[in-house]
C-alpha cells in the first residue's frame, strides 16, 4: 500500500514537472511564429501611412509568412473612428499604432488593458510598456529654424521659439490633433511653471502660450506639410520630426536644428477593445517585438528608431551631450 501510495505521488510529481515545463516552453518569446499559426484567418493593421507603415508592413513580413495570415492595412490612426467602430460592436481595427497619449486617455475604454503574460517586453527600455500600450517606435521633435532668415542670431531654444517679440516670423505647430506633450511642457516653462509638478491647470496655461504665437502660426496636419513648408520656406520656426527636418535638409531646405530640450515622441501599439480573435493581436505584436522585426523596421525607416533604442535617427548636427 505505501508503495502505491509513493509510486502515485512519484508519478504526480512527474507529471507536475512536465506541465512546469511544457508552461516554461509556452512563454512567449519576442519574435517567435509559429508556422501556420493563423491560416486562414484576417488581420488588420492600422498606423499613419507614408515610409513609417511601409517600414512596419516590412517589418511584419516574416510574420506573415509564417504565420499564415493575411494581414490587411489601414489608416491614419483617427480616434474617431475606432470610437465609433467599438461603440457600434463592429471592430474591423486588430492592431492599431497610436500617438502619445490616446493609449492612456482611452485605456480600458477605446484599447485592452494588455495582458503581459502573452508578450515578451523584456528587452523594452524600462517605463515605455503600459497598461494599454508597448512602444511601436521612438523619434525626436526639434525645433527648426530658417538659417538665411535669422543668420547670426538664431533662436537657441522654445523659449526662443515663443518669443515673437525677439524672433518675429511664422511659426509652424504640429496640428495633426496628437499634441506633442513636451511642447506644453515648454511653454508652461515660458509662463513660469514647473513641468515636474504639472496639474491640469498648468495645462490650460501652456495652451494659452501657444495661442499667443498669434495669427502667424501655421498648423501643419502631416510630417509630409511640415517638409513642405521647410522646404518653401513658408515657415520661420517649425517643431518638425527629426525624419522630415533631415529630409527637407537634404532636399536643400535653409534650415538648421536648435537641439535645446529637444523632444522625444513615443508611437504606441495598441489592441482595440472589441477585436474578433485577441490572440491573433497578440501574436502580431509579439512578432512586432522581435529582434528581426526591430532590424527591418530600423532599416527601413531611417529616419526614426525601433522600440529597442532610446533616441531619434538623424544625419542632422547632433544634439549636445
């Protein structure tokens, strides 16, 4: 009887070992499909278009291969409309790449409060994975000057930049309805406050700042119209993303970067509240996080970086250290 009794315990710990195991090979690894995961099945991604989305879909392809999926895409990323889309339960967005702050604003309400346990962020800097989002690339915002206009005595920082008085001249603002948090961080500074101790009153404050730049303000709605507006020189000052200031650079733009508390931007994916098949979401991001992946989307997309680095690409004169 006690022999019984220790070869079903014995055979229980055996057992309980290879389900140890069989959970430890399960965990998820960044990169990794299984082949012919999805046949069969649909997925569509969403982000804002141009040489970025061609990067991504790029970077995706080896997923796709494997996995067997048809991956569609769609975009820009309008918050409007997956608010309708989940408001109506009729999600058609499975995977959708985000600006800064949508991702905390609609957490739980507009995007799936993730869960970790099937995605590999372990090789993601600290502080950029949140409870709704993980990062899908980071880039810089700088302020960009006309070198002809301003000559010797050229704006040095946004402070400079919200000095209409000293540096008169239009002023380009990113208007594509994502408000780049760090430019209100600067102009609270203007008025006095402290970014480090910010309230929603600070908020209303920093914005006030950026309405008193005036009629002269221009507000460009795609990184494609900022190069534009370098590029012809329409605008004196311009936040531009570091990509499209080097391009409008190369293509003979007068323009030169102010690097003083330059901005960092993080674009975030994301898995819509009310998508078909969760888990086919999750696997495109895990693949999405992969080493691979991370190359392609580095390669093809220079004028930005991958989620595995920590500062934005540019053949710009580099920031001070």
């Amino acid at each position: 009887m006690l022999n019984s009794k220790c070869l079903a315990l014995g055979a229980a710990m055996v057992l309980g070992l290879l389900g140890t195991a069989a959970m430890a090979q399960e965990k998820p690894v960044a990169g990794a499909v299984k082949e012919g995961s999805l046949k069969g099945k649909t997925l569509t991604f969403v982000s804002f278009g141009g040489i970025y989305q061609d990067g991504q879909v790029a970077a995706l392809k080896e997923f796709v291969d494997k996995s067997g999926v048809t991956l569609l895409n769609d975009g820009p990323t309008e918050i409007a409309k997956l608010q309708a889309q989940v408001e109506s339960g009729n999600v058609t967005w499975d995977v959708v790449d985000n600006a800064d702050f949508p991702p905390y604003v609609y957490c739980g309400k507009l995007f799936q409060k993730l869960d970790l346990s099937k995605l590999d962020v372990s090789h993601i800097p600290e502080g950029q994975v949140s409870e709704c989002s993980v990062p899908a690339m980071n880039y810089g915002v700088v302020l960009m000057y006309n070198a002809e206009k301003y000559k010797d005595n050229p704006p040095k920082s946004w402070a400079d930049f919200f000095d209409t008085a000293k540096f008169p001249g239009v002023r380009g603002i990113d208007g594509s309805g994502d408000f780049t948090g760090g430019l209100l961080e600067q102009a609270l500074k203007v008025s006095g406050g402290d970014p480090k101790a910010m309230t929603s009153a600070d908020i209303d404050k920093a914005i006030d700042v950026v309405r008193k730049l005036g009629p002269d303000t221009i507000y460009w709605k795609t990184g494609a119209e900022s190069q534009q507006l370098a590029e012809s020189g329409e605008a004196d000052m311009l936040m531009m993303w570091t990509g499209r200031a080097m391009t409008a650079v190369k293509n003979g733009a007068k323009y030169a970067p102010a690097w003083q508390d330059w901005l960092v931007v993080m674009d975030q994916m994301t898995i819509p509240v009310g998508v078909k098949d969760t888990d086919a979401s999750y696997a495109l991001l895990n693949a999405y996080l992969g080493k691979h992946a991370q190359e392609v989307l580095a390669e093809q997309t220079p004028t930005r970086r991958s989620t595995a680095t920590r500062s934005p690409r540019s053949t710009l004169p580099s920031p001070p250290s």
